[in-house]
C-alpha cells in the first residue's frame, strides 16, 4: 500500500475537486482509506460521501470498484467525475463497449470502475478484478445490504466474499441512512468493525425544529403560514389533504399551490418550476414532492401529519434551510398516526416486524420528548448529541415532566372496564365522573373506575392518551374506540414508567377540537367546511346539519390504508 502525504491529498482536493477544504467528517474517512482501515461513512445527502472514496481512488495506485445500486446513479457520477478529469466508467447492460472497460481496467487506465452487485459477484467479474490493479472498494448506498434497511438488495449480501477475496484492498462503505439496528448489520455484513464507523454532518443547526399536536391541521397551517416569510413546503398526508390545506392558506392571502402523483405531469412540472421561482410561495404536496428540487431558500417545512420514519423526517425538513439562513421544521402530530401506523403493523412480514417497530417507537420518541428534538435526531444518527441545541420548541420552553404512571394505569383500566371500544371522550367522562347519558345507559356510572380522576388532573389526560397511543399501549379499532395495545400490560402491572410533558394550559382547547375529529379523517375537515357553509345559507345552527349520526357514518367508513 502506498503512502500519500497529506500534502497530496490537500493537492488533489484543490487542484482536481475546486474545494478549499475538506467538509464535516471527509478528511477522518480519506485518512482511514488512505491508511488501509474498513471503514463505514454515514452522512447525510449532500454531505459530499462521493469525494470520499473519488479522493484516494486518485491518491491511490489502481484502480477503484464502486459497488452502486443504479445504472442511473452510476452514470451520473461518471459525467461529474469526467468534468474534473477523473478517469471513470461503468459496466452494466447500459453501456455499449464492456469488453473495451474490462481492457481498460487490466491496462491501469481507470481511476475508477462503476458496477451493480449483481455483476460485481459473479465470477466473471472477480476473475477480471484478479487481473487488475486495485486501489480500494467502495460499496455506495450500503444500507441496501440490510434487509433491516429500506432498500434491500440481497446481491448486496454477496459482496463479502469477493471483498474477502482481496484482503489487502481497503473497504469503504458509504450510506445517508441507518438506523442503529441497519448500521450494525451493514458493518458485520461487510466485515467492517465498529471503530470503523465514522458519522457525521447530521445536524442542520439552522433548521428550528418544533413538534405540536395536530387539531384542525389546515387551520394550524394557516396560523403558521402567517407568522412566517418565505417559501415553505407542507407536507400532507394524502392527496386530498393537499388540495384542502392549500384552501386554508389560500384564505391567508399567501400565494400557494398543491402537488401530487394524483395530477398531470404537466401541472407538477408547472407549479414545481414556479414554486423553485418563487420567494414566498407555500407548495402543499405529499412526499413525491422535493426529490430533485434544488431550491437553497425554503425557509420552512410543514409536517401536517406524521412522517414514515426518523429519516423520512430528517430527509423532509432538510429540505428547509440549505442557504444556511434560519428557517423552521414544523410537525403536527396525532394520535391517529400512530393508530394507523401501529394497525399496518398486522399486515407486515414476520421478519420484518421488529425494525417497523422500532421504526414507529423512534418516532414516539421524537414527538412526545420532553428534551432537546435535535438531540433524538443526532442520536438516532449515531452522531453524539447535544443535551441542548437551544434552536427547538422544548430548548425554547422546557416543559416540565410529570410523572402519570398512576393516571395511566387509571386510564387503560378505564379502556378496559368500558369495553374497549369507546373514543376518548366518553373514557374522559367516565374517568371524571362526569354526568352524561350515553355514560348512565351504558352503566358506566357504576364502574369502579368511575370519577377516579380528579378535575385538577383532567387536563393531563389527552396528552397522556396521545402518548400511550403514540408508544403502542392504546390502540384505536376498526369503529375509532380504544383498546389497549400489545405493550399496557406492563403499565397496568406497574413495571413500565409514564411520564408525560406538562401540556401548557391554554392547550387544552386544542385537543378538544381534535376530538371532534374522532380517527383525523380528512374528510371530516372537509364536510365541517361544507356544513359551515350550508348552515349559513341555510341561516340555522351548523349542528342541524351536521350532527352525531354524520360523525358515527363517518367513524365506520374510513378510508384504506
Ligand atoms: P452525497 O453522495 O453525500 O449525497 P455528493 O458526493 O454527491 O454527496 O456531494 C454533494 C455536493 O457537495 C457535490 O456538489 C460536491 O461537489 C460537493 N462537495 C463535496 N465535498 C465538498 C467540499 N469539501 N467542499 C465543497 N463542496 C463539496
Ligand atoms: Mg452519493
Ligand atoms: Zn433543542
């Protein structure tokens, strides 16, 4: 292995790339390669893991074999590296002319050689790589070799033994997304130790993160829309969701649009390219929308319902923010999120059940902290947090924690005693004692759990039901009632701590009007715009048209998931 002075690499980093420096953790990873260590970069898109093995595979005698999923992906790096000069091919049944690449790599004439697992493990292909001079071996998009992963390529899995093959040839595996459970996989998959692991560049510290609990989302966004300048994205949850929020903010005077899979590919291109154009325009789109938009100046990302996953979230708000000026990541959660993730649970694989889990219970984590939001998601990175960043809502106003073990136990028995199948309101009546004639007929008023809870902790109770929802001790059925979910035993036999952040007073209105939007249906929002606007006409109480019997139809006919 040849030895390159640091002198060089700074040299190739400014004569070959056009860079100053080196960004975040780059420098460590080039050392590491350069000196011969396995190693795995996690860093975040955009943080510049393609410099990482590009760097030595020009420092390095031989030849480089990049392992990459997509053709796509592979001749895109080529033409960037062919515009600094960098000697680059792949081969794959897109190119014309393999045979002249194979030639090409025997002679020494490439830096570097872009291939697919698929042909990197036949054994074609290693015999050819026994022919050839090599520097190092990059394995791109490595979290495709974890079925824990969201991008399982099971040729990825194959790879070990041809990097086995060649001991003395370094390894650098790079990816943008892993979670704890996927990195260790990608290490042991690839026979990489743990010291190997270098993370880094996940935090945007220009990015305020702040996570609230949805009631009527359009009208929250509205809210947020006019507190704020510039562009912004809000994300929803369906296609409908979309087109109604985007009315809301309409009303606000803000110019905006809506974006989804669901219109013609010309309008998406239209409202994208206006949208990219614009300084103040509000795109509210489902998650098709962002990919490929580069736009430095969104000064914030909306979240009206829940995120897929931790990373799907750092993906999304990372779109805010990218000229580094301030901008905002807001997240309006409910319940009914974590209901419906936690019901899809039933239809996942076996094997595949436990990351879903962990997947859903990070995101409880995230949205019911009472601590530093960006310190989760450092963490959930790998990347050491801060105790405090003093750029989120809890660093901003710490909320104060109270302990509800007792409250909880309180309120799942209560679940229990009624049924299980009753939404949160009638449980909170019960709970209080609270005189009510669905609570009399039903002969709840005579439960033992009937008025164990005290007025003064009345306001602690739906916070607590959207954290025990939000960690999978409620569930909601099929007809929007509660039941205990697979982890309240623990809470009931008093083995498993509750403790909530104390909700701010003026906060107990807000989960009320979410209440009256029983499973976060968006049609409901929809059909209490059309009530409001029948009943004025009509000049009588909104309630006349629009009463319980709607409200239960609704409850029984709710959309597929
Ligand atoms: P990733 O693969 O991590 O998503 P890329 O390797 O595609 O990111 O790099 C993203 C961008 O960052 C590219 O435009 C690249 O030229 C740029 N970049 C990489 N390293 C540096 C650096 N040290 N200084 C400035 N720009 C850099
Ligand atoms: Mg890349
Ligand atoms: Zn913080």
């Amino acid at each position: 292995m040849s030895r390159v002075a640091a002198a060089d690499v700074h040299d190739i980093l400014r004569r070959t790339f056009g860079f100053s420096g080196f960004r975040g953790q780059q420098e460590a990873v080039v050392t590491r390669v350069l000196a011969g260590l396995p190693t795995l970069a996690l860093m975040p898109t955009g943080a510049g893991k393609s410099l990482c093995y590009q760097l030595p595979a020009l420092a390095l005698d031989g030849t480089a074999i990049v392992i990459s999923p997509l053709i796509a992906l592979m001749h895109d790096q080529i033409r960037a590296a062919d515009a600094l000069g960098i000697r680059a091919a792949s081969m794959t049944s897109a190119d014309a002319d393999n045979a002249a690449t194979a030639e090409a790599l025997r002679a020494g004439e490439l830096d570097l050689l872009y291939v697919a697992p698929e042909r990197a493990t036949t054994p074609g292909f290693e015999a050819l790589l026994a022919q050839a001079r090599l520097s190092l071996f990059a394995i791109d998009e490595a979290h495709c070799v974890s079925e824990w992963g969201h991008d399982f390529r099971p040729d990825y899995r194959m790879l070990r033994p041809v990097l086995d093959r060649f001991p003395d040839i370094p390894r650098l595996a790079l990816t943008a997304t892993a979670d704890e459970v996927t990195r260790s996989d990608v290490l042991r998959q690839l026979g990489i130790p743990e010291d190997g692991l270098i993370v880094a560049g996940f935090d945007r510290p220009n990015i305020r993160y702040a996570i609230h609990p949805r009631g009527n989302a359009g009208q929250q966004v509205a809210d947020f829309v006019k507190r704020t300048s510039g562009a912004g994205i809000v994300y929803a949850t369906s296609r409908a969701a979309t087109e109604q929020i985007a009315q809301h903010i309409a009303k606000t005077g803000r110019p905006t649009s809506f974006y989804h899979a669901g219109l013609p590919p010309e309008r998406r291109s239209a409202v994208q390219a206006q949208f990219v154009g614009s300084e103040d325009m509000v795109m509210v789109a489902t998650i098709a929308f962002g990919m490929g938009i580069d736009k430095p100046d969104v000064r914030f990302v909306v979240h009206a319902g829940l995120p897929k996953s931790i990373e799907a979230y750092y993906q999304e708000t990372g779109r805010a923010g990218r000229d580094g000026d301030p901008a905002e990541a807001a997240l309006l959660w409910s319940p009914n999120d974590f209901a419906r993730a936690r019901q899809r649970l039933s239809e996942v694989e076996e094997h595949r059940l436990a990351s879903e889990r962990a997947r859903l219970d990070a995101l409880a984590g995230l949205v019911e902290t009472p601590g530093c939001r960006r310190a989760i998601l450092l963490k959930h990175f790998g990347e050491d947090p801060p105790l405090a960043c003093g750029n989120c809502d809890n660093c901003d106003n710490p909320p104060k924690v109270v302990d509800t073990t007792e409250l909880a136990r309180k309120l799942l028995s209560a679940v229990y005693r009624t049924g299980q199948s009753f939404g949160m309101g009638h449980v909170e009546k019960v709970l209080l004692g609270r005189e009510d004639d669905r609570v009399r007929q039903r002969g709840h008023d005579s439960l033992s759990v009937y008025g164990i809870v005290g007025e003064d902790e009345a306001p602690l109770l739906r916070p607590l039901m959207r954290s025990l929802t939000a960690h999978g001790m409620l569930v909601t059925t099929e007809h929007g009632g509660l039941a205990l979910g697979p982890s309240a035993r623990a809470v009931l036999k008093g083995e498993r701590p509750v403790a909530i952040a104390e909700p701010p007073a003026k906060k107990r209105r807000k989960a009320r009007t979410q209440a009256a939007n029983p499973i976060g249906d968006p049609l409901f929002d929809a059909l209490r715009a059309k009530r409001k606007e029948l009943a004025s006409e009509r000049g009588v109480p909104a309630y006349v048209i629009f009463h319980d019997s709607v409200l239960r139809d609704m409850a029984t006919h709710r959309p597929e998931t």
